[in-house]
C-alpha cells in the first residue's frame, strides 16, 4: 500500500447551520444520486437508508424561548484512526490515498457490521433485507453508482463517482486530472447554499477558510477522528448540542 | 483385480492429492465469489450518454428552473436545480429532487384513459378515441347548466384553455380554489384600488417581518425564499439581513428568524396593526402613506391596538410588537409580507391587508428590499367572462337540493383529500352522475372519477408557471418533454382541443404546444424579457431599471425560451399606485368553527418542509425523512405543550383520539414547547387513502378536521383553524 | 512370510490407485474440468477487424470512441452516435464492399432484415461494481489499446466468446489458461492485474478508484 499523503488533496465538506433550515433537499438528491431504496414504513430510523440523516436539535428552552435547528450528519470521513476503517476485517472500507474519503466497496463487504458499531456518528447503514424498487422505479437508477445487494454496509461517499468522472472529462480533454474539483448531490442541491464542499488542503477554498471559522466545529471532536466535515454555528446551544456537551479539549489525535 | 473399498479409498485419496494441484479449488473459489456478488435480483443500471434537459418543476407554482440527467435520451435518471434559472439558481427543494418518483412510480399512475362503473365499481380500460367519444356524448348530454368545473391549473396557459373549455361548454360552475394569490389580489384592490398580484425584493431586504407564511418550509417560491435566506444568513452577525416570523408555534420558519413572535393562531392581524400603532405613534409612517385620503380611518383603528393592547390579546409581548415595527420602519430596506403555510390555500383577507398596508406606511412601494407591484405577464385572454365561483357554496347547495349537477370535472384538483371540507366533496362527487378527472395520478378524487382521461406528468407534456407568488418580477417558466410519455396518458391541452371539437365548436388552439407558442409571442411582443442564463447574477438589481432587450422574432423567442426553460423580465416597471385607506376593514381576531364547551382546543392545521399538501402527494423519497416523532409507522403525531398534555394526563408517545365536528382519528402525541399551551397543532398534508404504501392510510388529513371559517371579508373558507379535543379511546 | 508378501503386494496396488487417482483428477482439473466450466459461443457477426483496417482503411476510433463527457461508447453498433456504424456504410443491402461471404451473411441478416442491433459478445466485460474510466489510461495515461485488449487490428475472426457459466464473465477476465498464469498483460483482466499495474506506476491504488 502506497503511503497515505494527504498534504495536497483533502475532500471535506463545511455545513453552515445558521443557513440550514432542514428542508431536506440535501437528503432526497443524496438517496436520488446515489440509489437508495425505499420501503413502506420508513419510520424505524435506525434501519432507515438515509446516508445523509438530518438531526432536529433544539434549545431546551420553554415556550416561547423555544427553538430548534437542524443538522444534516454525511459521513463524516474520519481523516485520523478511522474507526469503521480500523476494525473492517475485510478491508471492505478504507480512508483513500489520494483525497482522504472513506470508501465503502460493497462487493468486498462481509456483512459483520462491525463498522456499524466502530462508527461513533452512526452514519453507516446495513442492508439487512434486499432492496426493494417498486415496479417502475428501477428505471431511475443511476448507472454511476451500484445498487447494494443483501448483506453489506452502505453510507455516504462525498459523490466519489462524480469525482471520477470529472477525472475522466479532464482526462479526456487533457487537463490536469489532479486539480479537478467536483460537487457532491446534497451541495449541488442545497437551496440556502449552506453545504461547502472542496479541498481543505487548497488555502483559497471555501472550506479551507470556512473550517477555521471562530463558528466552525466538529461532532464529538474529542474522540480525535478528525473529522473532515465541520459546522459552522453563531448559536451557541446548537454547538452544545452537536459536541454532545463534550466539553473537554480535543485530544490532539492520539489513539 | 477386483474393485474393493480400500482400493476406491486409494483411489480417491489420489485423488483429492491431485485436487490440491489443479486449478478447481482456486478457480472456483473466485468464481464463487463474483458469483454472490452479482445476484440476479440485484438491479443493474443500463448505462449510456449522458444528456441534461432543461425544463422547469412543476410539483408547485414555484417556477423553479430544473435540468434532467438522462441516460441515453430515454431514462431519466437525476433532477438537478438549473444554475441557470434565476429563481433557484441551481438549488431545488425535497419535492423536487424527488419529482422523478411521480414520472416512474407505476402504482401512483394512471396508465391510460378508463371508466369506471359506480356500482359494481369496476374500472374498464378505454381507447382514447372510446373515450373522448363518450366524454362529448356525456358532456352534451349532461348541457351546460349541470356542469361544474374545478381548475386547479390556474398559474399555467392551460388556466386560460380551460376557462375558454367551460365557456364553450357554457358550464354553469366554474371554480378555481382561492390561494395566497387570490387574497393578494383582493388586499391590493382594497389598498391600492388595483387588483393585481405583488411581490417581495426579499433578496436586498434588510429587515423582513413575515406574518403566519411558512417562508422557509414550501411558501410560494420555496427555492427562491429559501435561498433569500441563505444570502440574509451570508456575511457577519451584524451585517445580516432580520427576519421576524409571526407564527402560531415554533415552526422551522420561527425558529431560524432572528424574533419568533407567538402570535395565538387567528390574531396575527393584531399584530401588524399593533405595529402599524407603533410606527403611526413614532412618526415613522412615509409621507405618502400620513397624506394618504382615509389615513385617519387607518389611524383611529390601529390606534385601537397599542403593543400593550395587542399582547393581552395576541399573546405577543408588547416589546417584540415594538423591536420588530421599530426595525421595519427604520431600516432602509425593508418588506412585510403575509401568507398561509405553502399559498396553496388563503390567509386571512384583513391580515393581508393589513401587511400590505404596513408596507404602505414603509412606502417600500416598487422601491429597492420592497413590495414590487408587478403586472401580470400578457396572456392570451381566453375564456373571458366565465365567472370564478365557490366549490364549497355549490357543494352545500348540491346537498341542500338547491343545485343539481349532472357532470363534474377535475382539473389536477383533487377535492376529496384537499377539500374545502372533504366530506362536503364527498357528498357532491356522490350525487354527480359523471365525475371526470384528468389527473395523472391516482389521488382520492380520481379513484371515485367515472371517467378518467389521464394527463402526462409534468416531465412528459408542456406547461408553464405564471409569475410565481412573492415574486417581484414578471417570469414564465417553460416546462416541456423530456422524452415521449411513459404511459397512455395524453395532455389535457390537447385533449381539451379534441373535447371542444367533438361539441361543435372550434378549439382556439389545436394542441396545447401551440397554446404556449401564441402566450410567448405575447411576451416577445412586449420587447422586454431575457432568457434563463447565468447573467445578470442578481436580476433583482435591474428591478424597475427601464427596458429589457427583445426578440427578432416569435419563433426565436419561443425556442430561445424553451432551450432555457424561462421568460422573465427584471427590467419592466411596477403598477404606480395611489394608497388609500378609505377602505378600512373591521378587524377581530378569527374565531374557529365548532362548539368552544366540546371541542375545547383551538386545532391549528400547518404545512411543513417535509409533507406536500397541495395537489401533488408527497413521493416516497420526502416521506422516507420524515421524523419518528413525527409519523411513526401510521400515526400522524400532534404537536401539544407538555402543559397540556399534563392537563390530559398525556405523555410523549401517547395515543389518543383526536375528534373535531368533521372528523376523527387516532394520533400520537408529541409534547413541546413550541407549542403555545392550550392549543392543538396538526400536520397537513397526510392521511391519504390511495396512493401506493409509502404514504396509503399513513395519518389524519388536516383538512378533514377542519370545518372552514368563512373569511368575513370575502367568505373564503380559511382552513388552517378549527375546534378539536383529545380523547383517550 | 504370506502375510508379508501380501501386504507389499497390497501397497504397491495401493500406490497405484493412488496414483491413478491422482492421474485422473488431476486430467479433470486442467482439462474437463475448463471446459466444463465455460460455456461457447460464436460472435453473432463474424467481424473481421482485419478488413475494416486494413481493407476499407479506417481507423479505430470510429468504432470505439469517446462521448465529449469522456465516457467511453464500447463497440459500434448498426446505428448510433459512431463514425464506424455499421449502416453508415453497409447502407444498401444489395451492395456489398468486400467480397467476403461473411458480409453476404450480414447482409442478409441484419440489413435487409432491417434488426437495429448487434448483440455483441464483450470479452473484457466487467462486473457492475467495476469503474473503468477508458480515457484516463488511453488519453491520460497513454496505454495503447492493446495493453489490455491485445492487438485487435490484426484479428480476422473473432475468437471464441467462452462464458464463464458460474460468474456469467467471459473467459478472458481470468485469462484463457486456466492456471491464471500468463505472458502478456493482456490475456487477463482481473483486479489484481489492475492492481499490480496501478502499483507498478505508482498512481491512485484506492479502493474507489475503481470500484463504485
């Protein structure tokens, strides 16, 4: 295995929950790119598909100080000890060399959901039944991503096979594959323009200068994941809310 | 040497000796493996070119520009928000993401035209030659005066085609269900004495006051005020644009405006005229207004609701109702608007009125962050005289034996979910003979139709969005085919066209395509009006600004038009108006329907960002994120202060009874507090008793639960407030 | 002295059935056991490579082309988005443009007849889960064609479409020796030779790079 260097591309995405209002567009163009299936009763949320899962948080405050807010939780692409990574026995999900995003290879999964477990934002998902298309829905599915079979682990993958596909326009009208940049369906779609998404390691980039907001943070950032998806709050209780009122420093990424 | 059991055993342990040196067991092994990786069952997507088409959603009036990824001309595969399009610029809501489910769920179509016999109740497939000719003879036998026809296309070309069908067929009954546009209309004719639509510059407003509108969660324009917002929310905490929602409880709206003003449900009115006092005492009323004929009228009645006054009775603190007109009227920019959930449905006329005329005192009038006062687009003036009726009073007076109808028919309106009183629809469609639908899908009223003549979804036909409500520039929205229409359905336009021949008459225009091409012509005759394209990137900045540039020709415009999927027109002036006072309404607070002694609880009925309320049903895609404290399995929940529940002996989760005059079913209950005390909140948009199993008999349908309170001012049935109580079965 | 003699005997007609089992299962494995596990098949059109280039001087990429997205098209067909379609020439079925009997036939069959598509036979065919961008080794890269395919251009007769009856791919993935062992980078197209020459050039080795 080639060593990981991630010092010129780091996929990561800045969600601005000032400006998310939970509208959804973001998780429905999600399951519409990447094929996720439906079933009739989706209200058991712990066997719902939904790679990008909108959390409502709110204040704690009575009426009428009361107010909620919404958090739209992707993978968050833990860029340190991954920890699905780090227990995969099939090496079915790996951080990738070149970019950092956390893969899901569905084809090598085993089905031990030991990933489901590991992952301490529960953004994996385990198709426990075959996944069901109502008669004229198959029509719709996207050629760019596979539909999962029985038995495997799915979540999100930053739209890695748009990325692939800009490589491949590049390629093709010869310019430099290295610097495509791309945009994931749930970015593309989000109507208050509250997802950013690029490389953190590009100084001029929205999320490079985002990510150093005095708003930004991450979920659960003591556990040292370095997650590469951050959050920009200016209310406080929101940030309390999403730091699951972990108030300690953040470990400096040990293990 | 004879075979013996020793010797078969050598034998074979030779054998499986050998076995480890050929390639079975590894090449198998392998063959195994990609064997369980591609599974028969395992769908497989075809691939091939991939191609965008340009077209705009057409799930609401919105208008939002909307490009379709297709795979090799024939499959569509993605809906994605046309950058584009000024509207939306690129961003979509869930229902649009989702518009491909309402093309290729199979079960929610109707696959071809068909009749149906209402005793037995058995549907018959029909030709469409079959069935336009037994449409007419129907249609003729059935005479004019006993016809009644329900157009729920009203912001489209078709709006016009229609009301030119019901002229022809001198169709006694026409209606078009009453919307936010509607009461827009009827505020500016009472205000401004010119009956005509307006909208917002929400985009360089500086302070925005939003009374009952559900901004952030589907109103009007849902792209295009959601991204309004995000561009408040852009920049510092200090340079941000101000939102204040008066809302009945802490909806998604409430809780991301910078002041929540918890207005109790039908005294919102109250609030803009205690802000009106405000302004009016601190002198911060515009010259134009202060010299307006009538102002002392408007004076003495505002005068009537100091904020002090105004918060015993709205329950809003007296200091808010200050900060909030206080912000309005010193702000440069500002704008106030008013609405009712989606706009699907009316607010209340004093309360739009009232709105209206804080903006008066504003004087934002056709001014920058303001209230643009916008002329529809030309269209093409058909139908002229057919006169627009009630549903409700022809439903009551069908019951009553005063009216009688011999036929019915449904233009996408599907009265028997969304009422006026569903009950009452109930009865109407039971007493009509012959009840048409042209719907594509399969929602309540067209399961009961008798003849169904089925229209193509939006991605499959020809349409087009009049200037969506709030906005303040002229814009048609161009929708065509994507590709050649998955089922026997055919558009209503050209079937309208075939209909009308069959009577006798003579269509204005052969097929609907043509309809559209003449209503573009119009726009091109204006010389005004641009394309969708990616300049001007805020065309709000050209508002009012003088002429647009033009067309060569018709032909150029229209495929200019089509390519883009828009015609709009930031440059054209607005109405220039005279306010005036004189006609002042009386204002009180709206009282539900019902018995206060049994049926205790004012019952709020509101939309949400993730159920579709309107005509299209919401798509398995939205209903899937739909929260567990929200529906759960088929529950719909209320939403009640944990004080209330308390009163009830209820805690979170419980089942209860929910029981009103028209209706009642079972619920969940889900305690908050931003919930007001007292009051019972309840989701629209669910409830559904057809369409396939991701939303068949999930929940209660608001509408059923309320019994309309006709607007006092212009006897609109207002159906987001009724009476209910709780009961534990 | 009997008892011994009739052990030994026992052994050495143990060693030989044990040999002969050995013999025969190991006949089994390289030989039956391949061509029971593939099953045959000839190309519908016996397309001469050859011909069309040599012949009638076209050149590759008519028939195998790339959309402006950078998506690679496949194979040519009878009609569709390609220079080299086969009706683009083969329009009059009363015309013939060589003198191969092979070109009476599809004539015959598939022009006069009027049938809108060959249904090719692709070897190098991948599972779904496989993502196999065409222009980033051809036009980035600069592998030459033949690299994975071998020299198609010299090819008279189509080979022998041998499919896999258990996994359903044909025969060239894994290679035409059922060893798996092979001489030329073209003669299998398995992940590991996707592998190994990924690591070799020291690009992207990922898991998604290409796999979706």
């Amino acid at each position: 295995m080639k060593q990981v260097d991630n010092s010129k591309l780091l996929w990561g995405m800045v969600i601005d929950l000032d400006k998310c209002i939970g509208c959804g567009a973001c998780s429905v163009s999600c399951q519409a790119e990447n094929n996720s299936p439906f079933k009739d009763d989706e209200s058991d949320k712990l066997r719902s598909m939904t790679w990008l899962k909108i959390y409502r948080l709110h204040n704690h405050k009575e009426f009428p100080e009361y107010r909620e807010a919404y958090l739209p939780r992707p993978c968050m692409h833990c860029d340190h000890h991954t920890p699905c990574v780090s227990v995969c026995p099939a090496t079915a999900t790996t951080k990738d060399e070149e970019g950092g995003i956390v893969s899901q290879i569905y084809t090598r999964c085993i089905g031990c959901r030991y990933c489901v477990a590991a992952c301490p934002y529960h953004a994996r998902y385990f198709n426990w039944f075959d996944q069901h298309f109502p008669a004229g829905t198959e029509e719709y599915l996207n050629p760019d991503v596979s539909v999962r079979m029985r038995g495997v682990v799915e979540k999100c993958h930053f739209c890695h096979h748009r990325w692939m596909l800009a490589k491949q326009e590049a390629a093709y009208k010869g310019e430099d594959t290295s610097k495509v940049t791309y945009t994931p369906a749930c970015a593309e779609a989000c109507p208050t323009g509250a997802i950013y998404f690029g490389n953190l390691k590009d100084p001029e980039s929205d999320v490079a200068k985002l990510s150093k907001d005095p708003r930004a943070f991450r979920l659960l950032e003591k556990l040292g994941t370095q997650p590469k998806v951050y959050y920009l709050t200016s209310r406080d209780w929101v940030k309390e809310w999403s730091d699951n009122n972990m108030t300690d420093a953040p470990a400096a990424g040990g293990h | 040497m004879k075979p013996s059991r020793r010797r078969f055993l050598q034998f074979s342990m030779g054998a499986a000796g050998a076995f480890l040196f050929t390639p079975i067991n590894w090449k198998l092994m392998d063959d195994v493996a990609i064997w369980t990786q591609n599974w028969s069952w395992v769908p497989v997507p075809e691939d091939g070119a991939r191609a965008y088409t340009t077209t705009t959603c057409r799930i609401c009036n919105g208008g939002c520009g909307i490009k379709v990824r297709l795979i090799d001309g024939k499959r569509a595969v993605k809906i994605e928000g046309n950058p584009e399009s000024p509207i939306n610029r690129g961003g979509l809501c869930a229902w649009g993401a989702a518009g491909l489910q309402y093309l290729y769920m199979d079960e929610n179509r109707v696959p071809g035209p068909m009749k149906r016999d209402r005793v037995t109740g058995v549907r018959t497939r029909l030709t469409w030659e079959a069935a336009l000719e037994l449409a007419a003879a129907e249609l003729k036998k059935a005479g004019g005066e006993g016809t009644a026809i329900v157009n729920g296309r009203k912001r489209s070309t078709m709006n016009g085609l229609i009301r030119q069908f019901a002229a022809d067929l001198g169709a006694a009954h026409y209606c078009e269900p009453c919307d936010g546009g509607d009461v827009q209309k009827a505020a500016s004719e009472l205000l401004l004495g010119r009956p005509g639509r307006y909208g917002f510059d929400l985009e360089r407003a500086q302070v925005i006051l939003s009374f009952n509108a559900a901004l952030l969660e589907g109103w009007a324009s849902p792209v295009r005020m959601m991204r309004a917002f995000g561009t408040w929310m852009s920049g510092t905490e200090e340079s941000r644009a101000r939102l204040f929602q008066v809302d009945p409880r802490a909806s998604l709206t409430a809780s991301k405006a910078d002041t929540w003003l918890p207005a109790k449900p039908g005294t919102e009115t109250i609030v803009a005229l205690a802000m009106a006092n405000v302004m009016i005492a601190g002198n911060m009323v515009a010259p134009e207004a202060a010299g307006a004929p009538g102002f002392d009228q408007f004076k003495s009645l505002a005068e009537a609701y100091s904020p002090s006054k105004a918060a015993e009775l709205t329950g809003v603190e007296a200091d808010q109702i200050r900060e909030a007109a206080e912000a309005f009227a010193k702000a440069e920019r500002a704008v106030a608007l008013s609405g009712q959930g989606h706009g699907n449905t009316p607010e209340p006329l004093s309360l739009a009125w009232a709105v209206l005329a804080l903006n008066g005192l504003k004087g934002n009038f056709n001014k920058e962050g303001g209230v643009y006062l916008t002329p529809e687009p030309p269209g093409l003036d058909l139908g002229a005289g057919v006169e627009n009726g009630s549903l409700l009073e022809l439903a009551k007076g069908v019951a009553q034996g005063k009216e009688k109808l011999s036929a019915l028919l449904l233009f996408e309106s599907n009265p028997l979910f969304n009422g006026p009183d569903p009950a009452a629809m109930a009865e109407l469609m039971d007493k009509t003979p012959l009840v048409i639908s042209f719907s594509p899908f399969w929602d309540e009223s067209t399961k009961k139709a008798d003849l169904i003549l089925p229209d193509l979804t939006y991605l499959e036909r020809w349409d087009d969005v009049d200037t969506p409500l709030g906005m303040p520039y002229q814009a048609v929205s161009v929708t065509k085919p994507i590709f050649a229409p998955r089922h026997k359905g055919a558009p209503t336009g050209d079937v309208l066209a075939k209909l009308t021949k069959a009577l006798g008459k003579t269509p204005p225009f052969a097929k609907y395509e043509d309809a559209l091409k003449a209503r573009v012509a119009k726009l091109q005759a204006t010389g005004h009006g641009l394309a969708a394209s990616e300049e001007p990137a805020a065309p709000m900045d050209l508002l009012g600004s003088g002429p647009g540039k033009g067309w060569g020709s018709a032909e150029e415009a229209f495929e200019e038009v089509a390519a883009t999927g828009l015609w709009y027109n930031p440059s054209g002036q607005g109405d220039q108006v005279t306010l005036s006072f004189e006609k002042t309404l009386e204002v009180k607070p709206l009282e539900p329907k019902g018995d206060a002694q049994h049926y205790p609880y004012p019952l709020v009925v509101f939309d949400t960002a993730r159920v579709a309320s309107g005509f299209y049903a919401n798509p398995p895609f939205v209903t899937k994120i739909i929260e567990d404290d929200f529906l759960l399995k088929k529950d719909i929940f209320i939403n009640i202060h944990p004080e209330t529940a308390h009163a009830l002996h209820l805690k979170e989760g419980s089942k209860v009874v929910l029981e009103s005059e028209t209706g009642q079913g079972w619920v969940g209950v889900h305690l908050t507090q931003g919930a007001r005390p007292g009051v019972i909140y309840l989701p629209a948009g669910l409830g559904h008793t057809t369409f396939d199993p991701t939303l068949k008999d999930k929940g209660l349908s608001g509408a059923a639960m309320v019994e309309a309170v006709e607007d006092p001012h212009n006897g609109q049935p207002l159906t987001f407030l009724g009476r209910a109580k709780l009961r534990k079965a | 002295m009997t008892d011994d003699r009739n052990a030994k005997q026992k052994s050495k007609g143990g060693i030989l059935f044990f040999l002969a089992g050995f013999v025969v299962m190991l006949i089994f494995g390289w030989a039956v056991f391949p061509a029971l596990l593939y099953s045959t098949a000839q190309q519908p059109v016996s397309f001469s490579h050859k011909k069309h280039l040599e012949g009638a001087g076209m050149e590759c990429e008519q028939c195998h082309s790339f959309r402006e997205d950078g998506t690679f098209m496949g194979t040519a067909n009878m009609t569709g988005n390609f220079d080299g379609a086969c009706l683009n020439c083969h329009d009059d079925p009363e015309t013939m443009q060589g003198a191969d009997p092979r070109e009476t036939y599809f004539l015959k069959e598939y022009v006069v007849k009027g049938v809108k598509r060959i249904e090719w036979k692709v070897y190098s065919k991948q599972p779904p889960c496989v993502f196999f961008p065409h222009a980033v080794h051809t036009v980035k890269a600069e592998l030459e064609c033949a690299t994975c395919h071998g020299d198609m251009a010299q090819q008279d007769q189509p080979p022998v479409y041998k499919e896999n009856r258990l996994s359903g791919y044909s025969i060239d993935i894994w290679g035409r020796n059922i060893s798996g062992l092979t001489s030329n980078s073209w003669e299998s197209m398995k992940m590991s030779d996707c592998g190994a020459c990924h690591e070799e050039r020291g690009t992207a080795n990922g898991c998604q790079v290409c796999h979706k």
